[in-house]
C-alpha cells in the first residue's frame, strides 16, 4: 500500500528533500511513469530517452526524498534494480509551522540510540560515542553502563533492543491514524563487508510484526557524518529504514510485512509505545546489526516515531 506523508514547516529536512525531488520535470515524469507498476533503471531511461546514468542520478535522488523504492532482482545478466512508486500523496502544512502549539495532525518524537529500556546483546558487539569507544569490543557489561545514553553507533552480532517511546499528551490529538517509525541500519560483519545479508526484525508492543534484510555493513566510502576519529576499516553508514503502521497492516519501505494495525498492536493503549530491532537466533541470515545515531552515518537522525491523526 502505498503511503500518505503529512508534513509541516517544523519538518524542514523532510520539506527540502521532497521539494528537490519535485522541482525536476524528469522527476516527475519518472513518478508518473511508476505510478502503476514497477520499472528497472533501463526500462526508465529507454521510455524517456535519456542515458541510462541520467535516469539512476534521478532516481537516488527520489529515494533519498522517500518517494520511491528500489529492490534488486536477480536477472539474466546478473542483478537490476527495479523502482516503484512509495507514497500515494505528499501534504504539507503551511500554516502549522508558524503555530506555537504542536501541529494537530502529527507528534513526532526522536530517541537517542542509546536510550534503550532494555536489551540482549550477543559478541561482536560495541558501543561508542562520537567522541569516543564507551568500551573496549565485545563488552556486553558496557550496555549497561551510564555512559550508553551517549552512543552514536551500536552493532551486536544477534539480540535485540528495546525503545519505550513515550504518549505523553499525544491524546489531545484523536484519534492515532497511523504510526512510523525511521531509522539508520545495516548488518554487522568485521570491518565491513557490502555484501554481509542480514534477516534484522522489528517487534511493535511486543508483537513480531516482521522484518527486513540488509545486504551488507557498508563502507569503502566514509559516513557523511562519522567523526574523524573513526577508523576507515570500519563500518561507515547504514540505509535508511521506515516501518509504518496503519489500520490495513504493517509496511517497511512500501513492502507489506504483516496484517498488525494500530487496533491490534494496541497502540493507543498504555503510556509509551514499545519499538524492539533485533536479529534472531532462527533468523535465515544471523548478520549482525549496527545502528546509527544523529552525529554518525550518512542520515543525521536518531530513532524517529511519528503518530499521525
């Protein structure tokens, strides 16, 4: 299903990215040319006559804005990655970025990676700061000390982590239509290995909704935002992940996932909203995990919740 995104001024990186993306005519027609079915970066450049290159270049740009998705798909040559539309329509709120009070159509609440409620943690595995390692590797004590609050990157070979998020006044707003949740993430290999899958899977109030795989702990370029501290020979960024929930099912990237909705995660129950990531035991792929913080990787965020009305 496709999504409906809901901003506001107050969301300007949001904003930016998605006015970048529409200010292209060859953006636009590259939308409409997804809007019914899926194309690979080949089929895009031939229907619009321009070189293959052009029509990747445009293509990252409208991932990079959430307005579309792409997966690899085994082909006769090898892999091709195949494109599809993400959202079903953009709406931005003029007005509610001038108002003091919080928009009443979105709560948006960001969690540093280190404030987890509770965990289970399996070697490899470290934490660290942007300023420094918090511990030596494989220190599963260090998950516990004070100084985790402080963490901007975190990797563990199998386990999980849990964010309990909080509803503080948010049912001032109505009634929860739906709820996302955005992240940084890739796998966990030494060093790094772009091609390291990974089965990572996401719990909502406890309740397994699903999962994703990561392809790779990725490097070979550095993090846009890692410090310069951090070693080359180590993993760099993460893709970004958003798993959304609305009143037909569960979605990760525009992929349907599950039939849990909001009723049935129980959502608008109890004072907090419980988000766990992890990678089991049982998982296919047992890859590891490493997630990022808003000072470290490429995308400069923490652990996002957004409950829309």
């Amino acid at each position: 299903m496709k999504q409906e995104v809901v901003l506001n001024l107050n969301d300007v990186d949001e904003v930016t990215s998605i006015s970048k993306a529409l200010s292209s005519k060859i953006r636009v027609e590259i939308l409409q040319l997804l809007d019914n079915h899926a194309l690979n970066i080949s089929n895009i450049a031939e229907k619009l006559d321009i070189p293959v290159s052009t029509a990747a270049l445009q293509i990252k740009v409208l991932e990079e804005a959430g307005l579309v998705v792409s997966e690899p798909l085994p082909g006769i040559r090898g892999s091709q990655k195949v494109s599809g539309i993400k959202v079903k329509s953009v709406h931005i709120d003029i007005k509610a970025g001038q108002d003091d009070a919080p928009s009443n159509r979105m709560v948006r609440i960001s969690m540093p990676i280190g404030n987890y409620s509770d965990c289970s943690i399996a070697a490899p595995c470290g934490i660290s700061s942007d300023k420094n390692a918090i511990s030596h590797d494989d220190d599963i004590e260090a998950f516990y000390l004070p100084e985790r609050t402080t963490a901007q990157i975190i990797w563990f070979y199998k386990g999980y982590l849990e964010y309990r998020f909080p509803k503080r006044h948010v049912n001032e707003h109505g009634e929860i239509r739906s709820i996302e949740f955005s992240f940084e993430a890739c796998s966990e290999a030494p060093g790094y290995d772009n091609n390291w899958p990974s089965d990572i899977t996401i719990w909502i109030n406890g309740i397994e909704i699903g999962g994703f795989r990561s392809e790779g702990d990725y490097g070979g370029r550095r993090g846009k935002l890692n410090p310069d501290w951090w070693p080359d020979i180590l993993t760099q960024y993460g893709k970004l992940y958003k798993v959304y929930v609305d009143d037909e099912g569960c979605y990760i990237s525009g992929e349907r996932i599950s039939s849990e909705t909001v009723k049935t995660l129980g959502i608008e129950k109890g004072s907090f909203v419980s988000f766990k990531i992890g990678v089991k035991d049982s998982s296919r792929y047992v890859g590891g995990i490493n997630l990022f913080g808003d000072r470290f990787g490429d995308y400069g965020q923490n652990i996002e919740m957004r409950l829309n009305y």
